[in-house]
C-alpha cells in the first residue's frame, strides 16, 4: 500500500499483512506495531519508520523498539504522512476528514527516550476523508479530499486556515508539491499540474486509466511518476513537462505505491502482489508483462468462474481460505459458514467484531457486500466496498461455500 526509501536506500513497504518490511535485499526485518493494513508511511532514516494505518494509529517504529510507540490516533484510517524535517513537523491525514499536525522535536534523534506526549494540532476543513496530505520544501502545507478539494493550509498557531485552491469535482487521491507546481490525481483520472498558490492549470496529462492511485516525484532528474487502477505508470518530464514513458506495469490489477531510489535510477512500485518491484527507469519500456511473461499481480479475470472473480477482486487480498495462520490482514475464510464473527483463534479483531453476535452464513455475508462492511459492521478493520449485483454476491457466497468447508 505504501513505499519509502530511506537515506541510505533501504526500500520499506507497508501492506495489508499489518505489517512494515525493511529490506536489506530479499531478507526483511518485520515491524508488527499495527493492528490493521498499513497504509502509509515515510522512513526519514535508516530502519525509522512513521507509519499509519485502517487502525487509526501513527507509530514510529524501529527493530531497537520493543514495542511501537504511537505519534497520534484519528478517528479514522490514517491514509498519508508528510514529514518536513526543516521545521520539524509531520502532518498526518485521515478519512475522518482531519489532518494532525505534530511537532517532531527529538523523534528523530533518539528512539530511546522520545518525547511522545505530542498533542497533535487538529486541522478541519475537508468536507470529507482527507486522501493525501504534502509539504512543500518552503514549509507550505497543503491536503486533498474525497470531496474533490485541495486546500493550502495559511497562518500560523491559532489562526491557521485552509484555502481551496483547487475544486476537481471527483477526489484526489494524491499530492506531490515543490515549491513551483502541484501535481494531483483523482479518482476520474485526473491527471492536473497546477500553480501552488493560485490552483491555475499549467499542463493536463489526463488519459483514459482511472483511478490514479500514486504518485512519487525525484527532483533532481525532474521525474515524476503516476501510477493508475489499470496498473499503468506514467513518466512525467517536468523540466519539458511531457510524458515520457508510460509503462504497463501489471496486466492486471492497480498500481498502489511508488517511490524513487535515491539516485532516480529506479522506481519502485507494489499492487496486488505480495512483492514489491523495481523498474530501471532507463528501460521502463522493455519490461512489459503482457508481452515478456512477467508475474502479474493477478491472473487473467477471463480465465476464471464469476464467483472465483469476486473473491479475488474483494476478498483475497486480506482473506486466505486455507486453515491456519497466514500473512493476510484479515482472518482466514477456512470454515467460515456458521463461524460466529470475531472467533478466529490468534487474530486481533477490532472491538466492534470482538464478541458480535453476528453468525456467518449466506444471508449475513450477503447483507455485508450489499450494505458495505462500514455500514454493516461501523467500525470494523474491513475495507469500505460492495458488490452491488445480487448476482455477483451469489456467485461470490457459492464459491466461498465450495471453496472454506470444514472437510477441505
């Protein structure tokens, strides 16, 4: 969901296992301090990471901690973190339609003695989630919305505003900022290069993939890079402001995160897959899966019965249907049909499902893909989705039942 590279080029990922890799090659050190998917993180030194996920935690962690040490909690999943390292400040967004703004004073000095007794500065404004939030390297705050704004937060202390200097229509899932232009993306497509201060166009790259899901900028090559829900990622020249690669990087499913190596030379990027790749950039253009056979992060829908499909598309990434401990963020789906919810043994279930009186069966899983896990289960770790066609979720609850019973 989430990648950073750390000063020294250490690549750290975040996913939907709860966890937090840090990568000395193809060895990992796990960081296990959250409870939910890990959304979203920022490494501003070697093996110390912020990071924030679907349990409404920011933490910093480190191997040298015995615990994670928490930075500030929303009221919803924490969904991106900016660090400005020159003024010591991190700024982290929400769904809840807030941004939280810490002062770092120490963090980054000692992971001994921190000072975490931070009272975060609560910033409202967004008529809703806020998707993506970004410093510029002068210190200007700015943060986009699921209501389709992008606000520049003015002032100071008490008297700290946020101006919309942009109004897209559709959200805004991400930001990049320099101290000259902003680059967006929207759940549309939208693919907008505007003024900082004024939200006044300066180039379009809008093409026909949707929705835009990361984005990642190197200044000193002046590349930015796009990654889409169609698995696309797109090179941005902002010196000539033109594309100059686009890349199918998966045949199938999103590009979800994006980072640069520090020297430009390699842009990492993760979806669906439970690995994380690196493109040379210098020959984006030769790696193509559809052509050169390459893992793809799902196999071909086409191939595959309606009821396999939905459960690849809604249920796989964080559901397993063998029995048994896995590395997927939610329980497994082994057995599921007449398991009452929250009972899995060794999985760490929010409050909300701890001790529900909800039995699993197919009138119960129906109701939760029609109505939404956030309108059936209001505070459950689940991502918000449904499955609007009747016939989608029969299809769906038929496969689970062929596929999760106890003789399997």
């Amino acid at each position: 969901m989430d990648i950073a590279v750390a000063p020294d080029g250490t690549v750290v990922t975040a996913s939907f296992d709860n966890s937090v890799g840090v990568w000395d090659g193809r060895t990992p050190t796990w960081l296990e301090g959250h409870d939910a998917a890990v959304i979203a993180l920022t490494s501003p030194e070697t093996q110390l990471v912020i990071s924030g996920g679907d349990d409404f935690r920011v933490l910093v962690q480190h191997p040298e901690l015995s615990t994670a040490l928490r930075v500030t909690e929303h009221k919803g999943k924490v969904s991106d973190i900016a660090i400005d390292l020159r003024n010591d400040r991190l700024a982290t967004a929400s769904w809840d339609g807030t941004i939280h703004l810490v002062t770092i004073v120490r963090l980054l000095q000692s992971i001994d003695s921190p000072p975490f007794d931070f009272l975060p500065r609560v910033l409202t404004g967004h008529k809703s989630g806020v998707n993506a939030v970004a410093f510029a390297p002068s210190g200007g705050l700015y943060s986009a919305s699921s209501d389709g704004t992008i606000l520049n937060w003015e002032g100071r202390d008490t008297a700290i505003h946020g101006r919309p200097i942009v109004k897209h229509g559709f959200g805004i899932n991400k930001l990049i900022v320099t101290d000259d232009w902003l680059a967006y993306g929207a759940v549309d497509g939208g693919t907008r290069i505007v003024h900082p201060e004024t939200g006044d166009q300066i180039s379009d790259f809008t093409l026909d993939r949707r929705p835009i899901l990361s984005m990642a900028y190197h200044a000193d090559t002046h590349q930015l890079a796009v990654g889409d829900g169609q698995g696309y990622i797109m090179m941005i020249d902002t010196a000539a402001w033109k594309i100059s690669r686009d890349f199918r990087a998966t045949r199938n499913g999103p590009v979800w995160a994006l980072a640069f190596s520090n020297d430009g030379q390699t842009i990492w990027a993760g979806g669906l897959d439970d690995v994380a790749y690196g493109w040379p950039v210098a020959s984006l253009d030769e790696y193509d899966p559809a052509i050169n056979g390459e893992r793809s992060f799902l196999q071909a829908a086409d191939t595959m019965p309606n009821g396999e499909r939905q459960f690849m598309r809604k249920c796989s990434i964080c559901h397993a249907l063998e029995a048994g401990p896995s590395r997927k963020a939610g329980p497994t789906m082994h057995g599921v049909f007449g398991r009452r919810a929250g009972t899995v043994p060794g999985y760490s279930y929010s409050d909300t499902l701890d001790g529900s009186p909800i039995i699993w069966d197919e009138a119960t899983i129906d109701a939760l893909f029609d109505q939404g896990p956030d309108h059936y289960i209001p505070g459950s770790k689940m991502p918000m989705q449904v499955i609007a066609k009747p016939q989608d979720r029969a299809d769906l609850i038929t496969f689970l039942k062929d596929n999760t019973s106890q003789g399997d």
